[in-house]
C-alpha cells in the first residue's frame, strides 16, 4: 500500500520554511489496511439497496457500452464514481489523461505549499466517516498530528486520494485523454487519444478549472511575442528552470502569488507581479457563504437570484492564500508593481520590454502568466465540435444593468441535473447526454466541481440528474417487467445482471 511521504518541498533560497506532513506512525500500514477494511465493512453495511436496476445496453459493432463514463479521474471524477456506485450504477469507467498518481494540480502545477480549503471540509467520503479525510489522517500520522494540522500538505492529500481510489477500488484508466465527443446513436462516442472508441449512456465531464475553456493568454502576449517568451503559471514546469533569471508574472491571484514564491525559492534573479487592483484582496466572500442555507438552496432559486448572488459575490475578487504573500515577501528582490496591467511588449537584445498601462518601462527575460481561465470551450479539444450550441447564460438570461458581467454571462448554462443544453435544439442531441461537473457549473449551481468545497453539496444534485436520466430511459421496460411479476419472480436473470457486488477485504 502506498505510503505518502513526508518531503513537501524543496528549496535553494529558503525564506519561510515549508509546510510538510510529520513521519508516518511506526504501524502506519496496519492502521491503512485496518481503515480499508473498515470502509469496505461500511459499504456493505450501507449497501441497501441492493437490487440492480440500469438495463444493459448493446450496440451492433459488438462493442461494450457502458452507461456512465467519467472524463476526469481527479478528486471529484472519483467521488462522482463513488456516488454512482453507491446509486448501483456499476457499468461505469473513468478516463484521465494523466498517468497514475499525478491526476488533477496536486504534484504537477501546483506550487502552493498547502491546500487552500480548512482541514475539515470534507466532500469524497459522501458522509461515510471511515472515508472521511480525517480518518485517513489520523491512520497514518496519528490523532495527535491531526490535532496539530492546520492545511493539508498537497502531497499528503494526493496521498489520500491515491487511497481513496484503491480502497473503493474505482474503474479508473490512466493516459487515456479523451479528445473527441459525438453522437452514436442513442450514445455517446468518446474518442480516446491512440484511435480508441468508448462508447455511453451519459458522459459526465469533470475536467477541472479548466474544463470548459482552457487557461486564458491575454491577446498582447500572443501577438507581441514568440511562445518561448512566456510560460502558464499553470504549466507543469520546474521553476529552477529560470534560476538567475528576471522574472514578471501577469495576475495576482492564489496561483499566481504561488508560482512567484516557487519561483524566488528556487534562485530566480527577481520576480514582479503585476495586477491590476491597487491593493491586495484580504478577505474571502466564500467563506462567509460556507452554510447550509446557501449550498444547499442556491440550486433551487430562479435565475434572477442565482445571478444577483453569484455576481455580487465575484465582484469581490477571491483573494490569494496568506502563505503565497507571505513567501514573496520574505524576498528583497520581490516586487509588487499594483494597479498596472501590460500596455505593450517588445522582445529586444536585452531581454523583454514590457511597457505597463502607468507608462512604467521595465526589461525581464521571461515572463508567466497567471490570468485565470476562459470559458469557451472552443478550446477544448472534446468540445469543440459541439461548442456552437452549447447554451451560455448569455442566451438563456439578461441581468438587470446594476449586474451586468460579460465574463459570468460566458458560462454554460445548465438544467437543474448540471446537463449541458442546447441552443439550437435537435441541432446536437448528443449534449443531452453530457453533464457538467467542473468549474462551469459555477453559475448554474453555486458549486464549483472543480474544488473541494464544492463537492459535498454540489455532486447530489449531479448524481441525481444522471440516475434520474438512466432511469427515464429504462423506466417503460421496468413497468414492463413489473407488470409481469411472475416472470420476474422466476427468472431474475431478465432483469439487468450488473449487482454491486461487495468488495472482498483488504
């Protein structure tokens, strides 16, 4: 059983000293292998009930067809895999582009030292304490390491994520990025990178951030500079890579800040952000908004008030993490140039000129970005062909002028399952087959499924949108069958053969 490690970072020029987990407990791997046990006891204790009921489909090629495929293997693509197991939706696959271990930010891009959610939200386990991330926690470092735990150390919590999946045992194949979605029918065709088909009822989308756009390049960058200038704060890049090097980063948000720190940690000459707001951000509306009421309810209000709230509370920007700053600030050779944007670039002989929107002139040999993500999902390769008639809430719904907002106006609009819609209907009825859980839902349901905080409340909603379209679609067999109790009775095999069977112990 994997054991996570306790090195969380590395550093040539040390300022604040980085956040790691302690040493696992002498018996860590007893205790793991107690707590799997335990969770699978507690799945077959809560496995009411049991009795199939997805109708198996079959296609005429002979291919097998599943009835839900996931596209997104990271924190939430697993616990949507869960949430379908627990439905006895069992014929599903999850798709990661990713190799094993490396699903999701956590140990790719990712430079921030700890999660950015309080320790105690919890969302994976769906209520189960024995999944909970506490418990696994406390297994492998003890009641008292807990006590002690701020954050979580972002490897640690990949760690519990590998767990997660191998103890519920979730179908999920790696390297397999999914790179086109069309129609099949009454089904989905998923075409997988290599020339491989899957083939599904219902396609959930849990892709991330990123996962109905792309990250977002200003225009200037793109026209005033070869690519080789300018990097993603997002790329999944070694910052030693720029050691010795002037450095200007574009954007101050939590990523941003993160990049920058890693950045100065690891020898660079001097970093500046740029940003736009004269003053940074101190105060997060979302943690005002973490109650019962509001998650719970914000799926259930009309479009008026979703947007009335959503837009109020974005137009308070969403701070960067106290750590991120407080690294760059350790540094005499940060800089924080406030209220200025990027007016021009010129590449010259001496380095990239970036002139700001304050007329301030100043050279640098590479520049990051760290400007957010776009919700055009043209630029996603598995949704570029249906990204015409996919409806946004600028089709569906126009603000009052107090709370305009061209950018939330970009984001899908989805029905009350998180199911894409279409703005042309009967143009692409595939999309009635996919459903959204990344951070297009933002609007449309409050959740983003893109974090943690967004799962607890946010993927009951998704799962019984899915089951719910599973089931309207086998629902006139069922009555069929049920009609004809005494050929059920004795012959169970002609109702669907997919049982939730329990899993054996560890």
């Amino acid at each position: 059983m994997h054991m996570p490690s306790g090195i969380e970072h590395r550093s040539l020029r040390r300022g604040l000293l980085p956040v790691a987990a302690p040493p696992p407990l002498a018996d860590a791997q007893a205790r793991l292998q107690a707590l799997t046990a335990r969770v699978r006891h507690d799945i077959e204790t809560l496995s009411y009930p049991k009795d199939p009921w997805v109708l198996p489909r079959e296609h005429s090629s002979g291919e097998h067809v599943y009835d839900v495929v996931v596209v997104g293997g990271g924190q939430c693509g697993q616990t949507v895999a869960f949430g379908l197991l627990r439905e006895r939706v069992t014929n599903i696959l999850v798709l990661d582009a990713a190799p094993r271990g490396r699903e999701g930010p956590w140990v790719t891009y990712s430079r921030m030292w700890t999660l950015r959610s309080p320790k105690h939200v919890t969302g994976p386990d769906l209520g189960m304490p024995s999944l909970a991330p506490r418990s696994w926690y406390e297994a492998v470092f003890g009641e008292a390491a807990w006590e002690k735990l701020d954050k979580w150390p972002r490897r640690t919590w990949q760690a519990y994520l590998d767990w997660y999946r191998d103890a519920l045992q979730l179908p999920v194949r790696n390297d397999a990025p999914v790179e086109r979605l069309c129609e099949e029918g009454d089904l989905v065709a998923l075409h997988v990178r290599g020339g491989e088909r899957v083939l599904s009822r219902k396609v959930v989308l849990a892709t991330g951030l990123e996962g109905i756009g792309g990250w977002r390049v200003p225009d200037i960058v793109r026209a005033s500079l070869p690519q080789s200038a300018w990097t993603l704060c997002t790329d999944d890049v070694d910052s030693l890579r720029w050691r010795g090097q002037r450095i200007a980063v574009l954007g101050a948000g939590a990523t941003a800040w993160d990049r920058a720190a890693d950045l100065l940690e690891l020898g660079a000459h001097s970093v500046t952000i740029y940003m736009r707001r004269h003053k940074v951000l101190a105060a997060n509306p979302f943690r005002y908004l973490e109650k019962a009421g509001y998650l719970r309810h914000y799926q259930s209000m009309d479009d008026a008030d979703k947007w009335r709230w959503i837009r109020t509370i974005l137009s308070f920007g969403q701070p960067p993490t106290q750590d991120g700053v407080d690294r760059c600030a350790e540094f005499e050779n940060f800089t924080l140039h406030a209220g200025c944007n990027w007016a021009a670039l010129r590449q010259t002989d001496g380095g990239i000129e970036v002139t700001g929107t304050d007329g301030s002139v100043a050279v640098f040999d590479h520049l990051f970005i760290g400007c957010g993500f776009s919700m055009d999902p043209r630029g996603r390769r598995e949704l570029a062909e249906l990204a015409p008639n996919i409806m946004t809430w600028a089709d569906a719904y126009t603000p009052p002028s107090e709370y305009e907002d061209d950018w939330l106006q970009t984001y899908p609009y989805l029905d009350k399952s998180l199911r894409f819609m279409e703005r042309d209907p009967g143009a692409t009825p595939v999309l009635r087959n996919l459903f959204c859980f990344n951070y297009g839902t933002l609007v449309s349901n409050a959740h983003s499924g893109a974090s943690l905080s967004g799962i607890l409340y946010g993927l009951p909603t998704l799962i019984h949108g899915v089951t719910g379209a599973l089931w309207a679609e086998d629902e006139p067999e069922h009555f069929r069958m049920t009609k004809s109790w005494k050929a059920i009775d004795t012959d169970p095999g002609k109702l669907a053969q997919r049982l939730w069977k329990p899993i054996p112990p560890a």
